[in-house]
C-alpha cells in the first residue's frame, strides 16, 4: 500500500466516553474500540494518520481522586496529570487500533509520544483562567470550589467547572520526533489533551506550568508543523451549522476560509463548543503550505462518509 495523504485527526471525549453515565473503564474500553475502527477504515484507504484526543473527563476521574485521597496520600500536580492521560488514552489507542490492523492483516502499528507543548510565560491567560477542567457540576457545588480557590465557570449550558490558564501553544516539543515517526510509517498518537504546558527559563531549559492548552489549538499547531494535508476534527456532531437549534437552522457541507470567518464573526459558533473547533480550522488552513489542504468536522459514526464527501463540514482555502 501507498500511503499519498497525511491526515491529523483531534478526537474529542465522544470518541472516548459514549455514554456520560457510563464512565467507566469498560465502556472507555468500549469507545475506544470503535474509534479504532474508525481509524482503522482511515489507514485501509491510504492514509496515514496522526491522533490526537482531549483528556477532560480523565482529568476530572483524577482531580476527584486527589480530593478523595486527601491527606493521606500526595496530589497529583496538573502537568503529571496530563502526562498520565496521554499514556492511559494513548495506550488504549494503541492496543485498539493494534488489534484493529491485525485483524485487518494491514502491516502499520501504533505508538504514542508523550508530547509537551511550549508557551509563553507572559501569556496573558495566565492572568484570565478560561479553561474547562474536570467534570461537570451543579452551582451549588461549583461554589464550593470557589471557595478553596478555583475559578469557576459555567459551561455553554452544560454545567459548571473548573477553570485554568489556557495559554496559546507556540511549539510542538517534540514535533521532529514526531513527523519522523510519521515518515517512517508509524501510526502516532500525541498531544494527549492539548500536550503537557511548558515555558523555557533564562537557560533555556524546559519547566512545566499550570496551565491546559486547548487540544484543537494545539492539533492545530502540529497539522501546521509537520505540513498534513486534512486537519480532521471529530467531534459531537455531524456537521457545522448556523443558527444552531433554531428553525432557520442551516447544515453546513462545505464552506470557505472566508465564509468560515464571516460566520464566525456573525457570532454563530458558542465560545466553550464549536467556536475553538472553527478557529483551529481557520489557524491551520491559514498557515498550510498545500493549496488543496482541507479541514473536515463531523462525528466518529460519519467519520468515513464524510472523507467520502458525503456528510460532515468541509473548510477549504477558497
């Protein structure tokens, strides 16, 4: 087989946790597999495929067990939290999508990088923490954080959380290592939940923040780094629309970089749901190199028809 097209593909926690009732390791076990299968399809038809994936919930599983665990055993600071979540996620990706070329006796495999990203200290959200972390919560609760010392937000009418800096990724650490595994065949999984924050001191070293990066962000980052030819975000939805849940509710199957703009500056994508996902679109058609470069937005269940062209949303330059 040859592979002619290099896809990034951002999973979201729909592609990890099908059920919010259901949690569990199992059915994480369960969702996993179906992405895989999903990737799998991906690879069978030429492509080659870096994930990468959101680690929320995950993040919250661990918080609360800190909490819980409290004072008996030490937390767990943020950055080694996100670094745990990449190799828990990414091993079962790997493991899932293993199984899935061995089934399918496609000769690829998979490997996770644990991959950090760098930021500037002097961000400016270091000082306006916006970030969503953990999991979903009534107010009452929500205040309660708030009086230990958090920041909490409610959350695109889902509930209310947890907040954090979410400062603008600038570098992928790793991003050599990275398209060289790609290069070399490897099926990559990296920049687990937005890649673990890091700033450079005066020498020049690597220290880690408390911080989160936005995972679309960050994808973004990469699919501009090592030059792919699809940015895939899937997420939980079919496809983009506009003037979302009202009658005049319009799907959208393929738009441009300017109308992609336009629609977003009409206020028609909600900041903590699919204003980030068309941002990170708009970022990485703008500083692709590949005049036919494509981002795509859909669900895991239409993730084959909407490579075809059938469903989804497609964003082009022009």
């Amino acid at each position: 087989m040859t592979v002619t097209k290099t896809a990034v593909v951002a999973i979201g926690g729909n592609s990890l946790i099908l059920d919010n009732s259901k949690p569990d390791v199992p059915h994480q076990w369960d969702a996993v597999r179906e992405t895989a299968r999903n990737i799998a399809d991906m690879v069978a038809d030429g492509w080659n495929v870096v994930l990468t994936h959101g680690n929320g919930p995950q993040v919250g599983f661990i918080l609360r067990r800190n909490e819980l665990a409290s004072p008996q055993v030490h937390a767990t600071p943020l950055d080694l939290i996100v670094a745990d979540t990449q190799g828990s996620i990414g091993f079962m990706l790997q493991q899932a999508l293993d199984n899935e070329f061995l089934v399918r006796g496609i000769a690829r495999q998979c490997v996770t990088l644990v991959t950090q990203v760098r930021v500037e200290s002097d961000d400016p959200a270091f000082h306006n923490p916006t970030k969503p972390i953990g999991g979903f919560m009534d107010e009452a609760s929500a205040r309660k954080f708030e009086v230990e010392g958090w920041q909490v937000v409610e959350d695109a009418g889902r509930g209310w959380r947890r907040v954090v800096a979410s400062p603008e990724p600038v570098e992928i650490v790793e991003e050599r290592a990275i398209a060289q595994a790609v290069e070399l065949g490897w099926i990559v999984v990296a920049v687990g939940g937005g890649g673990i924050p890091v700033v450079r001191n005066r020498k020049g070293e690597l220290r880690s923040v408390y911080a989160v990066i936005d995972k679309d962000r960050a994808s973004s980052l990469l699919a501009s780094a090592i030059d792919v030819d699809l940015f895939l975000i899937s997420t939980g939805v079919e496809q983009v629309a506009i003037h979302f849940g009202k009658p005049n509710q319009v799907n959208l199957s393929q738009i441009t970089l300017a109308e992609a703009k336009q629609y977003m500056a009409e206020g028609h994508f909600a900041p903590g749901s699919m204003k980030p996902k068309i941002e990170a679109c708009i970022r990485f058609l703008e500083q692709s190199s590949k005049p036919d470069a494509a981002a795509l937005i859909t669900d895991p269940p239409n993730l084959g028809r909407a490579l075809r062209g059938e469903t989804g949303t497609r964003i082009v330059s022009g």
